[in-house]
C-alpha cells in the first residue's frame, strides 16, 4: 500500500506542477482534463496522509510498549495501538476502493432517453413516472435538468422524452440506469382492477464534448420541418424543428422543443454528437470484456433491470438480486439507496481484480 501511494504523490507533484503552467492553461482541454486529475489525486493524497499517520503511530506506539521503563506511557501508547489497529484496516479499505482506476467517462453529464415500451397509454404514464422520479433525484443531488426533445403520450405521460443532467460524475451514478424497467400495477384506463405489466427503456448516454469527437459539417444532413403537438401557432406553423442525420453511421438526433430554429439545432447536435460517442464508447467496452461484465453499466438495453410492484409496494433490482419495499419513495426520486448497492457491487467486482495488485 506504501508503496502505492508513493506513486500517487508522485503523480501529484507532478500534476500540481502543470497546472499552473501557462501553455497547459492555454490549451483548455488538457487544462480540464488535469484539473479533474488533481482533484482526484488531493483526495487520494489526504486518505494517504491519515493512514501513513496511522502507521506511524503504531510503530510509535510498539516502541514505547517495548522499552516498558515508564509505566505511565505503557498505558498511553496501549491505548494509541488499539485505536491504530481500528482505524488502518478501515483506511487501508477506502484506499484500496480510492485506488480502483477511475472510468473517465464517471465525471461526464449524460442524455436520458425514455421511451415508452410495451402497454400503450399505461407504458406512456409510466414513462412519465420515471422522467419524474429522475428529475427529483437529480434535483435532490445538486443536478441540473433540462429537456432536449419530447413527445407526449395520448392520455398523459410521453412516447419519448430526451433530457440532460449536468453536474458533478452525472454518469458514474446514472449508467446504472440503463436498461428495460417494468411495472406491474393496475392502470387508470383498467375498469376490472386487473393488474397489467407495462415497460420503458432508459438509454444514459455519456454527453460528448465538442473535443470528444470529430464531427464533420459536410458529413451531417439537416432537415428542417413543421414541429407536431403542443406549442401554440408559431410552433405548428413555422419550420422551426430541426432533424440532424449523420451519414457515414445513420444516426439522427431531432428537437421541436424550441421555437427558435437555431436553439432546436443546438439541443440536436448535442444529441446527436452524444449518440456517436456512445457507439464508439461500445466498441471501446466490447473490447474490453472485463470491464463490460463486471456490471451493466452500459450492457444490454433489452435487458429487464427492475420491477416497480405496485400491488406489494416493491422495488426489485434485478442484476443485484435487491428487493426493497419502498416504491413510494423511490418513485419520488429516492433512488439513492438502489444506485449505492450498484455502486458498491461494481466496486467489488473492481477490487477482485485488482485486490493482488494493491
């Protein structure tokens, strides 16, 4: 472990050194990029100081306890050995997690897209229901929200809704996410009190930085049209919606939210570059099979992630085997408890495969 963090101080001092350098400030990307990379080692240095003083007091503590001439120290540096003997097996656990290679995808804001499954309307309510629960957790976090593209469902909810979430690693909490969420509850349209099962799927997309990706003008095709549902006259009548289609790949990305033709073509591009990314990101994961499997953090979007069980009040997360009886809360945006367990199941799966090397 000692060892371990001589490198990571290193590395600080080397990283402390260029930030304040004027070329790498110039250079904005790298300047970011090494900015992150402090924050992450000052953490990581500090956890490093405590445990080295852990150690350092044991030690200390060990040689008073030996020599044995005063009784009166004997007693204190007993007591100072028990409390090091409790404390630097719990730090040297948190330094091993801290010391997991981070994903540098974690630090990025993401693009939520939901889309109404199977159930009609129900799946439309549904959708709705997890577009909610998303912004009140995201809300309860410090994030920020902000829709991209919409399409409302006949009897409330949507077909489809595309929103972003900025703030601090959005992506590291939010990949879990991804995948086909089931309910099972008895819908406003059911006159028999029959319980149906509906679904939606949630796609997190890491959101790409103009740097992320090249993006050629010339490659991209632009089409604009009449924007379809609410919105009043100006949206209805004029070509303010704006679809993107990337030729070479054959993804598009399209937004009628705004009326301003040039703020729709925006929020497009940012889907649009975001959808790319994570095609290319895909191939990256399938290329690295360990790292795909050790959760779904962005694995098979058909897979079924978690039930919402309305009748027995249940929440049940699949991929962990996690049942809790708190749909009412969770519903409401209290997710923390599901994506921690995620999070700390990930980590261990981590720590397997690096436990020999730490």
């Amino acid at each position: 472990m000692l060892s371990k963090l001589k490198i990571v101080n290193q590395r600080f001092d080397e990283v402390s050194d260029l930030i304040i350098q004027p070329d790498i400030i110039m250079d904005q990307k790298r300047y970011v990029k090494l900015n992150k990379e402090y924050k992450d080692l000052k953490s990581l240095v500090d956890k490093g100081e405590e445990y080295k003083s852990a150690i350092s007091n044991l030690e200390e503590a060990k040689e008073i306890i030996a020599d044995g001439s005063d009784k009166e120290m004997v007693e204190m540096a007993k007591m100072q050995m028990e409390e090091a003997n409790e404390v630097i097996p719990k730090l040297e656990e948190e330094l091993k997690l801290m010391l997991i290679p981070k994903d540098p995808e974690d630090a990025k804001n993401v693009i939520v897209e939901i889309r109404a499954g199977t159930g009609g309307d129900e799946a439309s309510i549904f959708a709705g229901d997890l577009y909610r629960m998303y912004t009140k957790f995201a809300s309860d976090k410090g994030w920020r929200t902000e829709i991209e593209d919409i399409s409302e469902g006949t009897s409330g909810g949507f077909k489809e809704i595309i929103f972003s979430i900025t703030g601090d690693d959005v992506y590291g909490t939010m990949k879990f996410e991804s995948g086909v969420h089931r309910v099972q509850r008895v819908p406003q349209t059911e006159t028999q009190g029959r319980v149906h099962t509906s679904a939606a799927t949630v796609m997190v997309l890491p959101e790409a930085e103009e740097f992320d990706i090249d993006l050629k003008t010339s490659d991209i095709r632009v089409d604009y049209y009449c924007a379809s549902g609410p919105g009043g006259q100006s949206v209805n009548t004029t070509y303010s919606a704006v679809r993107l289609t990337h030729e070479p790949t054959g993804i598009s990305a399209q937004c009628q939210d705004q009326k301003s033709q040039h703020k729709n073509k925006d929020k497009a591009m940012k889907v649009l570059r975001s959808r790319i990314y994570e095609v290319e990101l895909e191939k990256k994961l399938k290329e690295d099979a360990a790292k795909r499997n050790s959760l779904v953090s962005s694995g098979d979007r058909s897979a079924k992630i978690r039930t919402y069980n309305y009748p027995q009040g249940r929440v049940t997360e699949h991929r962990i085997g996690l049942t809790l009886y708190d749909l009412s809360n969770i519903i409401n945006g209290d997710i923390h408890k599901i994506v921690e367990e995620l999070k700390l199941h990930e980590n261990a799966e981590k720590l397997k495969a690096t436990d020999e090397d730490l």
